[in-house]
C-alpha cells in the first residue's frame, strides 16, 4: 500500500517518511485545501526527498476558493509548473474547472502540455464536477493521460467511509485507465478497512501515517 501524505511545510518530512510515507503531495496553506508552496519550501523539499528515494507531487493552485480561473491565475499557473518542472518534482496535482460544473478543457490541455513527462493528479476539485459529468470526466481525463485522481467521493464535509460506494463505483468505472486515489479522512486508523473495500494499492491523506 503506498501511503500519499499531504504536508504543507517541510518541517514533518524528515518525520512521515520515517513512519512510512511512500510519496509526498507538497502544498501551502491546508486550511484552503492547499496552494502552490514558496521556491525555498519547494526547492529543499524535492532535494531532501530524493535523497531518501521518495517521489514528490507538487499543488498548482493559485489560491484557495473554487476551481475556475481567471486568464490571469491560468499563467500564474503555468509560470509555476514550469518552475517546479524546473526543481524537478515528480509529478503535479492540479485541477480547472468551468461554471458548468465541468472541467476546463482548454486550461487543462495548455497545463498538461506543460506538465509532459511527470506525473499529473487531478485533485479534489473533481468532487466539484457535477455528479451526472463525473464518469464522463474520468474518461476525459484518462483519455488525456492523467495518470490519477485524488477524490473524497462526495462533499468534503461527509465521512469517507459514507462514500466508499461511490468511490467503488469510480474505481470500478476507471477499469485500469487510470488511478482513484481516494483522500479526505483517511487516516492510520482507518486505512486497512478503506483498502480492503475499495481493494485499492494508494491512498491519501494528512494522518495516513499517524
């Protein structure tokens, strides 16, 4: 079971691969649901994990709040892909989304042209896509080779074992085309009964690692 830990400092690193973190998702700011990290958090983050044999999955996002963006936010978005390409991170999470409740084709085609050769997550705000879209955007993102997507399987606000029939029904649906990586409440206490139900290899998480 490889164990994503989410932090938004350097500070716990040293600490949670220790205890068993297989890969960092590196973000500022987890009171909003994480924003893109600082140059120097960013920089000293990748070299100390790669050191350690640890693969880092960096947050592109702007600022907190909802997930459709502003021409302006996309090219903050795009200058910061390219610098922590540049760091080299391992992969990206990141997400756009438009007014109708569907993914932002056009800025996610230009960020993941971008992001060619790491690795990609589209994270939560795939819980934003309205329900009826959202087997249609795992297709979509499958289609253009997004390797995971990070999902609590319903609003942020309910338990994750609540939605553990709807994250089945992700994961049955994806067949193999791409990752559900489920997140949100998952935690050392919990992980075995979620993994046995969604039968699933990662998972995500704040405390996966106590």
């Amino acid at each position: 079971m490889l164990k994503e830990v989410c932090v938004e400092n350097f500070t716990i690193i040293p600490d949670v691969i220790a205890r068993g973190a297989g890969r960092i998702e590196l973000c500022d700011n987890l009171a909003v649901g994480g924003t893109t990290v600082s140059h120097g958090v960013a920089k000293k983050t990748i070299e100390y994990c790669h050191s350690k044999n640890i693969k880092i999955m960096a947050m592109i996002r702007p600022r907190g709040g909802n997930f459709i963006y502003s021409h302006e936010e996309i090219e903050m978005m795009k200058y910061d892909l390219v610098h922590l390409k540049q760091l080299g991170t391992d992969g990206v999470v990141l997400g756009c989304l438009n007014n109708t409740g569907w993914i932002d084709e056009m800025a996610m085609l230009t960020l993941l042209e971008l992001a060619n050769g790491l690795e990609v997550t589209f994270h939560m705000g795939f819980d934003q896509i309205k329900p009826e879209y959202q087997l249609k955007a795992i297709d979509w993102l499958a289609e253009h080779n997004v390797d995971r997507i990070l999902t609590h399987g319903g609003p942020i606000d309910s338990s994750i074992e609540h939605n553990l029939p709807r994250l089945k029904e992700y994961i049955d649906y994806a067949a193999g085309r791409i990752i559900i990586l489920p997140g949100g409440g998952i935690t050392d206490k919990n992980l075995q009964s979620v993994a046995n139900a969604l039968n699933i290899n990662e998972a995500h998480g704040t405390k996966i690692v106590g």
